[in-house]
C-alpha cells in the first residue's frame, strides 16, 4: 500500500508501475497475489524479481531483500536520483539511506521512514504514512 501513499514526479501515462524484489524473494507468490488488482494511479502494479543493479531503475518500489545486506550502500547509490522509493526489512536500512524499513514492534510489523533520502529521491510521502510510521529520520 505504500504506493498510495508516496508521490512521484510526473512520469510518461505508459510507465508500468513495477515492484521489484532484489536478491532472495522472501514473498514468493504470496506476493504475486497480493499484488493482483493493486494500482498505482491509475496503473496496474506489477511484481518483478530482479537479480542485478542495472534493472533497478527500471523499478517503482524496490524491496532490498537481507540477502543483499552486503551491498546496501552500493544499490542504494545506485538508485538515489531515480526517483526509485526503496523498502526494506534489513535493520539499519534507513539509517544507511533506505527509505522505508519494516521493523517488528510488539508482535506486529510496523515501518520507519527516511524523508531525507526520499526528499533526495524527488519523492514525498503523504501524511497518512508519516502518521502511522514508528520513527520518522529527517
């Protein structure tokens, strides 16, 4: 859901709103289902799993798999001006410049977000998002 509530620059009405998943896919088709149906504006969302840096800015979102935990700073280079929203569930994703980390808070799956390294990104998130995040990096 959070493509709802992140805004893009404008981007061509053809552009495929992707979801890409790089390295190990934790999801498997639990997320090709979740998925069906989803838009982003008025765009389908799709899912992709990707295995190296060059395919990452032809992504949307950008789920940094744990097992790429050795490489964080170097995708994250990578994607910084693409206008490329990236989640993750590795700790210390957004302290290292990840925009949206899953954390685990009392048993459920909450997010920390990073407004500098969106703001950096050319994206921003609503106010909806930043009211439910636990830890807000500015």
């Amino acid at each position: 859901n959070f493509g709802r509530f992140v805004e893009w620059p404008a981007v061509s009405s053809t552009d495929e709103p992707t979801m890409c998943i790089l390295g190990h896919d934790p999801f498997g088709s639990v997320l090709d289902a979740t998925l069906s149906g989803e838009t982003v504006g008025n765009l389908k969302l799709v899912a992709k799993r990707i295995a190296t840096l060059r395919d990452v800015t032809s992504c949307r979102i950008l789920f940094v798999s744990s097992s790429e935990a050795g490489r964080t700073r170097e995708i994250l280079a990578r994607v910084e001006k693409s206008h490329v929203l990236t989640v993750s569930d590795m700790p210390g994703f957004t302290a290292n410049g990840g925009m949206i980390q899953f954390v685990l808070k009392d048993n459920k799956v909450r997010f920390e977000v990073n407004l500098a390294a969106a703001e950096k990104a050319g994206l921003s998130f609503s106010s909806q998002l930043l009211k439910v995040a636990t830890d807000i990096r500015k």
